[in-house]
C-alpha cells in the first residue's frame, strides 16, 4: 500500500524515519500523470533502494507565460492507483502552496547549462526545474533520486546542481522509455493526432541512424546536415535545435573525440516533443 502524504513535515518525519531503520531512500520527481516511463524510473529506484518515494507536483515555475501549465494532463487518482500497483511505498503530493509559501522569491539556476538546446526557446524553464528538484532534496533527503535521459540537458543541469551545492544525493539516470514504434514516451504525445504520431516516430529514427553513422566516422557537420535535412522531410516540421554536443558539458562539438549526444527538439503542430541519442567516438 503507498502512503500519502501532502506536507514538507510528514514527509521529512516518514523518511527520516527510515533513514533511522538504516533504509536508503530512493525519490522519483514527477509532474503526475504518470506513464510507462515513469514507472521504469520508479523499477530502477527500488533495484538502488529499500525505499521509494514518488512526487506528484505540476511545477508551474518551469512552464513559460505561453506553454501549456493550465492545460497539462492531471490525474491524481489515476497516479495514485499505478504506484500502488507498482508498490511505490510513499507519494509526496504536495500543493502549490506547500511548495510556494506566500513570498516565495529564491531561484536556483546553473548558467552553464542554461545558454542553449531548449533554454534558446524556454529561458525561464531550467530555473524553474532547478528550483524545485533542490526543493525537492532538501524537504525529502533521499540518498539516490532518478530521472529519465529522455530529458538530457534536465539531467546534466540537476547532476551539476548537486554536485556545485553538496546535496548528499546520488543522481541515477535512466535510459529513454520507448513505443513500440520507437517514439520516447511523454506525457505530451497524448496531445498528437494519428498521422502526427506516425510522423513523430520518425525523430528516433533519424537519430539512431545518423548516430550509428557518426560512431563509424562520417564527418560530424554533413551527417548533422543530413539529418535535418530528414527531420524536415519525414517529420514535417524544422527542428527548434539540432545539436551534437559534448555528453558532460552539452557544448557544441564539431570533432567526436569524446562520448557526446545527439539531441533535437521539434513542435508538432503545437506539440513539442524532445529527443537525444548516446554518441560514442570512432574505435581506432
């Protein structure tokens, strides 16, 4: 049975008491409405840990004046029911007060990594994002918290966040859950029609190939090319970004001497959906 709880006190008196029964303490952050790749994040935590714990807040602070924060999909009952089924033991399912007390002002930011990729286009999203994950960690001080490579540069920003502020948490990423069709799975796509979701499946695709050609020496800017050329032809829309950037420090590389990723984000019609693919170098 998974536990709720809705205040900063009762969770903080819930883990720190398994922290006395020396349990380590895995915490997955969520937005809710959860989906199969949620529930691999939360898998992963309970391989790490002897506790899981899962928060469900619709952050509004990492959503832009026009993004869609009123319109994102909420289900709490529904939320609530999967991390039963899935033996999460506690859901930290705090309000929009409980997170933002009345003159709230503090915001965390990681400006090295907040210069480019999606920050081009959602300048106010990663501080938000940053803001409430050290939230997060210090209300529930878990010993290992997970997140998805789906969303790379999130990841790479919260490893640096814990890292430049000594936050005692390990930070565990996960591969990209995906389709059938090899579309990474979101919370979005339930916002794309059929023949966009067939487009979409394209994004992977695209990715994996010019990867493979990359890792097989192709010259990094005509295989960069090449693949925007197809994400242009086969999706239908032109990428906000496509970048190769180095896979630590996400700066621009034009030479693959070191593990990179290759990422993209693309609006379908009014849908944006984001993708990366893991690079490695030529072997000699």
């Amino acid at each position: 049975m998974t536990t709720i709880v809705r205040t900063v006190s009762d969770l903080r008196a819930r883990v720190d008491k398994w922290h006395g029964q020396s349990h380590k303490v895995a915490l997955v952050p969520t937005m809710g409405y959860l989906h199969n790749a949620h529930i691999a994040l939360v898998e992963a935590g309970k391989q790490i840990c002897s506790r899981t714990v899962v928060s469900i807040f619709v952050n509004p602070r990492q959503f832009g004046p026009k993004e869609d924060f009123e319109k994102y999909p909420r289900d709490e009952q529904r939320d609530l029911s999967m991390l039963a089924n899935h033996q999460v033991d506690l859901a930290f399912v705090p309000s929009l007060e409980e997170m933002y007390p009345l003159k709230f002002s503090t915001v965390v930011s990681v400006p090295s990594l907040t210069q480019t990729l999606c920050a081009n286009t959602r300048p106010s999203h990663f501080s938000g994002v940053a803001t409430v994950c050290a939230k997060l960690f210090n209300q529930c001080r878990p010993d290992v918290a997970v997140f998805g490579e789906k969303d790379y540069q999130q990841l790479q920003i919260i490893r640096h966040l814990v890292k430049d502020l000594d936050i005692p948490t390990e930070i565990c990423g996960v591969p990209t859950v995906r389709e059938t069709d090899g579309l990474a799975i979101s919370s979005r796509n339930v916002y794309l029609s059929k023949q966009e979701r067939a487009r979409a499946a394209q994004i992977n695709l695209i990715l994996a190939a010019t990867a493979t050609r990359l890792t097989e020496g192709h010259e990094p800017a005509k295989e960069l090319t090449n693949a925007l050329s197809q994400l242009n032809k086969k999706v239908g829309y032109t990428p906000e970004y496509l970048e190769l950037c180095d896979a630590e420090t996400l700066a621009p590389i034009t030479e693959l001497n070191t593990p990179a990723r290759l990422l993209t984000a693309i609006i379908i019609n009014r849908t944006r959906l984001i993708d990366n693919w893991p690079v490695m170098p030529p072997t000699t």
